[in-house]
C-alpha cells in the first residue's frame, strides 16, 4: 500500500485504489486521524479508494520506511527499546497485544511493540 501512494504522489495522482485488507484499514485510519489523509472509502469487497491532500506536504512518504522484513523478536521491542531506537522519527506506527496505534500512543501508554512503518 504504501508502495502505491509514493509512486502516486511522485505522478501527482492523488487519488489512489489499493488493496482491501483490516491491516491496510487499521493504518489508513491511524493516517486518516493524523491527517496524513484526506479520506478513505471502500469501494468494493477488495479495494479502498484513498484521497491525499494535495496542500499538505507529501514528502513524509519519500521518507517512509517499512519494517516488514526486519526481525525484532517474536514479541518486538520493549518499550525502553522502542523509546530508543525511534526518538528521530517523526511519525510510526507499531502493532503490539492492542492492535495498531501511532508510535506516540504506545510510548504514553509505556508499552512497547513491533514497527510497522516510520518517516
């Protein structure tokens, strides 16, 4: 997903069809609540059409980078270590026992989790 709305922004194309999925609607919902979006809907069983804010700057998906790959341990980073090791981001999202939540949410609550995303 977030593959496709970095190349959509690089062509100015600001509404994009991705994929339907829970996950794909937990985090465009997180982006939605922090204003990385404009809106999202559902526009059939196996896609969401999303609108970006063409005035809002869009160079925080240039800086996206995916975790998706990497290893952080069956039950991901403790919250010490996740206070650590992402104290220069400016936006992520972690998945832990909750659910999906921004990266500032789990670090109030003190709990930790695996990153999904960060820019």
């Amino acid at each position: 997903m977030f593959q496709t709305l970095k190349g959509s922004i690089m062509v100015r194309k600001f509404i994009v069809n991705v994929p339907y999925s829970e996950m794909n609607k937990d985090i465009l919902t997180i982006l939605l609540n922090e204003g990385y979006v404009l809106g999202f809907t559902k526009t059939n069983s196996s896609q969401f059409e999303i609108k970006l804010d063409t005035r809002v700057d869009n160079r925080w998906l240039a800086q996206l980078r995916l975790y998706q790959d990497e290893i952080e341990g069956e039950n991901g980073l403790s919250y010490q270590e996740l206070k650590k090791k992402t104290s220069q981001f400016a936006f992520a999202i972690v998945t832990n026992s909750i659910g999906l939540m921004p990266l500032d949410h789990a670090l109030t609550k003190s709990i930790g989790g695996k990153l999904i995303v960060s820019f």
